[in-house]
C-alpha cells in the first residue's frame, strides 16, 4: 500500500508538470507580439478554439491542485498515525527529473550506545604529546650537534647525584633476525645455535649476569635440538630472572605492512610456545629493529598484558626534540582512548642505534672503547680509530671515569635517574670469547664504581624488566601505571629516517608479490582454522575422531609459524637478499600447500551426509581447490571445471562472522550452462569470455558468474 500511495503522488506531480508547462506555452503564443510583426495571423476560429482548451486546462489544473492536497494530506496522516519511519516521497531535484528514493536495507549490525562510550570523554588525562602536531611543528633542520651529531652538548653539574645515586642497568643481548643477509636457517646452523649454546654456560658461571632475548622462531628451533639436561638449565636461568625473553613474538615483527590479523597470531604463537615450554610469560616489549613503529602495536601488547615496551627506529628530529624535553619515557596512549586503559609505559632510546658504540652515551667513540668484542686482535674496530682497553687494575680508574660521564650525560635526558644501557648488536655473543671479554671487563668497572660512593652510582647488569621494575619502584607506582610527571603520548612514529634525508618509506610497496602472497596465506590460514576446527568438533561428537586426519593440526601450526616468520621485518618488508627473499617465498608456498590440504579434508568430511562413510585419501582427494601455483613466485593457475552429461558440484565457504552477497565466477570448459543452488533451484548466470591477455581469449574455456 506504502509503494501504491508513493506512486500515486509521483504520477500526479509529473501530470501536473505536463499540464502547467503547456499552460505556460500556450499563454507565450497568445501574447506574444512579434508573432504579429511577422506577420503570423491566425483565424478567430481557431483563437475560440484554444481560449476554450485553455479554459478547460485551467479548470483540470484547478481539480488536480486539489485531488493533490487531499493526497497528501492522506499521506501525512497514514504517516503520522504508522509504526516505524515515514514513508519515503518522491522529490524533484535541481535539474529538472523526479527521484523515487530507494527503499533503506538494514544494517547488518546494530551499535549498542554502550560501545561508543569512549567518544564522550573520560577521567584520562588529555596527551600532552601529539605526534600529528609534533611532525608539523618540528623544523627537521638536521643541525650538527657535535659528538652527538643528531643532538646537542649535553652537561651536568657535579651535585647532581648527591641526594640520589644514579642506578645503571647494562642489559646485554644479541639481535637474531630471521633471514636477511643469510636464511633463516643458514643464520641458525651458523650463528644462532652457538649463541644460545654459550649462553646456558657462561650465565651459570656468574648469578650476576643477565641477558635478554626476543626471537622465539629461532628459540623454539633451537629448543627442539637441545637435551633435557640444557632445557632444565634454561627454564632454572628464566626463572631466576637472569634470562629474559621479551615482547614474546615468533618475530620481531614490521610495523607498517603486516595486518593485525598477523600481528596478533605470531604473538600468540609466541606466547603459548614460551609458556607450554619455559612457564614464561613476557612482561616487557623491545623492538630496537622495525622501522617506525605503529600505534597498534603498544595496544596489541598491553591487550597481551605487558606492562612496558622500548623502540629505537625513530626519526633522527624526533628523538632530539623528545631528549630535549625529557619526554623519551612516556605513556602510550590509543588517540581515541579517553580513560587511559589502552596507556603502557614506553621507552625511546636516544641515540642513533641499538649497536654499543650508540648506547652508554651520546660519544659513540667513547662508548665503542666499551664494546668488548673490538679488543685489538679480533675481527671488528671501532672506526674512530681509539680501539677498546682490557680493563686491569692499572686502568680501572680512568676507564670507569670516562664511562661514568657518558652514564651521566644520558641520564640527563630522562626523568629518572635510573639508566638503561643496552650492551650488544646483530648476532652478538656468537663466540665464547665474546661473553668473557664482555662480562668480566664489565663486571671489574662495575665493581670499582660500585666500591667509591662518592661517585653516587650503582651499576650492574639487567633485564629489560629489571630496569622498568627499578623505575616503577623509584617513582613510587606500580609496574605498568604511569610515574608521576611522566607525559602522555599519542600517535606513531612514521616515517623514519636515521640521518640527513635517508627515509625509509620504500619498503612500504617493495617487492609487492611477496607482499600479496603474505595476504593469501593469511586468509587461507583463518579459513582453514575454521573448518578443522568444525570438522574435527563434529568428527568428535559423531565418535568418529578416529578416522578424521587429526595429523593436519601440525599442518596448520606449521603455517602459522610460516606466516608469523614473514611478519620479519626484513621478510615482508623486502628488505632481505635475493636468496633470503625466495627462500620466504617456498616457505609461504609450502604452506598455502598444506592449508589446501587442510581445507580439502575438512570440507570433504562436513559436506557428507553419512559421515561414516569418510575415508582420507591424500593421494585422491575427493576436492579440488580453485586455483594451484607452480611456483613461489608464479601467478596462480585457476582451475577449469570440465564440463560432461554429469553434474559437477561446488563447494562455496564463507569464513566470516556473516552473511556476505557476493559474485563467484568460475572457469568452465563449455558455454552450455547451467547452475543450481544447494536445493535444486536455478540460479543466474552470466558468461563471459576467458581472457588470457590484454587482446587475446581462451577459446575453450569460459567465465560462469553467478550471484550469491
């Protein structure tokens, strides 16, 4: 009734229209004079005649001004006395035509008022640290700072330590990247193995010694190569706080191409291996690698409940902005987050790198004369020409002295005076006598500056976590909670540049195949997780569990680790060696090979009628997927359905949380079609041509589109 009135008011407005425009045309040729001039006369005959139609049309128009009024007045109240919204009005628009709206179509998803309470405001505190603001407000003008070439002289005064002792914690560690200049595994067999080896060692021999890791790909490797006697050592060396494995991801994951989806699953990878393994679970986020960090990730750690993370590759303009403010330790706070409940505790190191020689202080030839591993002799210097010195009782004086200014020069830039002192770089500690030189001349300056209080400094080595307890504690808050005087931030940190105009923005978009391919194992992954995790439910609750191929689940716990590996940020970045690159990519391929699998095998169990009469075949599967790849880095090959007298079936699998309408095509051998739905019913069916090239056509094989 509602569509009848619509177009009973639209027909009376056009007809209405018809009958004024001829009104006014016929009025125009009455009185128009020049018709006169030119010599048009018309017969009085034919004038009577139009004056009496035009008496007619006036008095038609008349009725229809009225028929019109009593229409709508009808329509207001119908309206007016209905449930639900009013009825939709044609209406005539600025170019002359009439539009008839479209009836509204529901959403699929109704907002309950309580979701969108964090809009209206909240007890947080409002972000003194706008990054948005920040970028636009900074000169980025690159001005030589001196020693430290992207900052400024920095200076102390001598009393500055007498009513607190400055609190140093050294935190040794090595950064494993997953593939870059060399494979992941070749990284493994070469460097990693024997790092991890010494480490059980050489921190059993001092309970003093600390050291921090964050790579759980190459740890679970590694794990599953060791004896039992090693692994009780390590879960006693975690346990005691002297080994820390931070972040807890099965990477350390790019922050600007992987997807939360991602994101998320290395880190829950991560995680659960640490505590079915270690009984470990990460307190504190160290990414000293990606370049530029994202505001999702700080939300993705504090959701897995940490309590505190550390960056580095922040923009050379920034830092200095940030050291000179005293804001590198802040609160990480989501833009749109107004109570503060998404805030974790956050640490930007200083200085131009992660490496030793830009860590003690803003003197990077100062602080290589500390980096242990340069002893002269080995196979790396520091290219400030002033190699490092064993440290002896001779020296001991005047080498903690130098050191001690650098300490103090940096903790002039924080809040606190307690100091964090990272102590390593890529794939450091590989050789025993890496960790001797580096601990036991440490430990001797650590033991002459701890011996003189007069020098008001206590130094030591330490966990991530032990240097963010010992700030909590200093500032009198629990850990996680934000110190007082401590900023607000909001925002992230892209994009990044480590000097002059070096941005590093390529990798945004390079080698975009790979990218590409990241994303189709990434929803084959999800689709697979969901259809194993039906298939064996119901296989189970049939009592039938015996004959499902419950083996795939190592299938798809292997391409999540594929997948979380790529998350690398020198994997899906394109940051790594040709051969790295493709090494990733047979990876990815290996692994979208067996979530098809996967797929096959549970689809195939759960479209059958008599479940008993399930048998897996893997020689024979009883599907085929859609498309197949050669290659890691082949296009893929869709699959044509040979078309015969018999029917062909299709499986259709929608991994989402909803009904979704959508338009399938298919590849088919012949044009001669015809397609049904589940109940027998035909379907539309649109068929086109098959292009194997921009100009040229498959000649017997077709396009079948059919809306779903």
């Amino acid at each position: 009734m509602k569509l009848s009135r619509q177009f009973t008011v639209f027909g009376s407005a056009i007809f209405c229209v018809v009958i004024f425009s001829l009104y006014l045309m016929l009025d125009r040729v009455q009185h128009d004079p020049t018709r006169h001039q030119n010599g048009g006369n018309f017969p009085r005959s034919q004038i009577s005649v139009l004056q009496n139609r035009i008496e007619q049309l006036e008095q038609l128009l008349e009725e229809n001004h009225e028929i019109i009024s009593h229409i709508k007045d009808s329509v207001l109240e119908l309206t007016a006395n209905a449930e639900g919204p009013p009825a939709l009005l044609p209406y005539y628009t600025a170019n002359g035509s009439w539009v008839v709206p479209p009836e509204p179509r529901p959403s699929f998803f109704s907002i309950s008022p309580q979701d969108c309470q964090f809009a209206l405001g909240g007890r947080g505190q409002k972000p003194e640290l706008q990054m948005l603001t920040i970028s636009e407000e900074l000169p980025f003008d690159n001005v030589d700072g001196g020693v430290w070439k992207q900052g400024f002289d920095i200076s102390y005064g001598p009393h500055d330590w007498d009513a607190e002792d400055l609190q140093v914690f050294v935190v040794p560690h090595s950064h494993n990247d997953p593939g870059w200049i060399k494979t992941f595994d070749k990284y493994y067999t070469e460097q990693t193995q024997h790092i991890l080896n010494s480490m059980v060692g050489k921190l059993q021999e001092d309970p003093r010694r600390r050291f921090l890791w964050a790579e759980v790909s190459f740890f679970a490797k590694w794990w599953d190569n060791i004896n039992a006697q090693k692994k009780a050592a390590v879960r006693r060396l975690v346990g005691n706080g002297q080994l820390e494995i931070v972040t807890g991801g099965w990477v350390m994951p790019d922050e600007a191409n992987s997807h939360y989806f991602a994101l998320i699953d290395q880190l829950i990878e991560g995680h659960q291996w640490l505590e079915r393994n270690l009984g470990a679970t990460p307190r504190s986020g160290w990414a000293v690698d990606p370049f530029g960090y994202s505001s999702t990730i700080p939300y993705l750690l504090r959701r897995a409940n940490l309590t505190s993370m550390l960056i580095q590759r922040v923009h050379y303009a920034i830092k200095k902005h940030f050291a000179a403010t005293h804001s590198l330790e802040f609160m990480w706070r989501q833009t749109w987050d107004s109570d503060a409940n998404t805030d974790i505790f956050c640490h930007m190191m200083p200085f131009y790198s992660y490496d030793v020689p830009h860590t003690c202080g803003p003197d990077p030839k100062i602080c290589c004369q500390f980096d242990f591993k340069r002893l002269p002799g080995g196979r790396i210097n520091c290219p400030w020409k002033v190699p490092p010195r064993a440290i002896t009782e001779a020296n001991v004086a005047e080498r903690a002295a130098l050191l001690l200014d650098q300490y103090r020069k940096k903790s002039r830039l924080f809040r606190s005076n307690v100091l964090l002192v990272p102590l390593g770089d890529d794939f450091r500690y590989d050789k025993p006598q890496e960790w001797d030189a580096q601990f036991f001349n440490y430990q001797r300056l650590f033991d002459f500056l701890n011996s003189k209080p007069d020098l008001h400094v206590q130094a030591q080595f330490g966990t991530l976590s032990d240097y963010f307890d010992a700030l909590y504690k200093k500032t009198g808050v629990e850990p996680g909670a934000r110190p007082p005087g401590f900023p607000v931030l909001s925002g992230d940190f892209f994009s990044y540049a480590d000097r002059e105009d070096h941005y590093w923005t390529g990798y945004y978009t390079s080698r975009p195949f790979y990218k590409s391919l990241d994303r189709v194992l990434e929803a084959h992954l999800r689709g697979a997780e969901i259809l194993y995790s039906l298939a064996t439910a119901h296989a189970r609750r049939s009592g039938l569990a015996s004959q499902y191929p419950l083996s795939d689940f190592a299938l798809l716990t292997e391409a999540r680790r594929t997948l979380g590996l790529f998350q690398h940020h020198d994997a899906i970045t394109g940051t790594a060696k040709e051969a790295v690159v493709a090494d990733y990519g047979i990876r990815l391929l290996r692994s979208l090979v067996s979530l098809k699998q996967v797929i096959i095998n549970a689809a195939h169990y759960l479209v059958l009628g008599d479940k008993e009469t399930y048998r897996f075949e893997p020689e024979a599967p009883f599907l085929q997927m859609d498309d197949t790849r050669l290659n890691h880095d082949a296009l893929p090959e869709r699959t044509v359905i040979q078309l015969d007298s018999s029917p062909r079936y299709v499986v259709l699998f929608n991994p989402l949380d909803q009904e979704r309408f959508s338009v399938v095509s298919l590849l088919v051998s012949s044009p001669r079609v015809r397609v049904l739905s589940e109940d027998g019913q035909p379907l539309a069916v649109q068929i086109s041509a098959h292009w194997s090239s921009a100009t040229n056509t498959v000649t017997d094989v077709y396009q079948v589109s059919v809306p779903i």
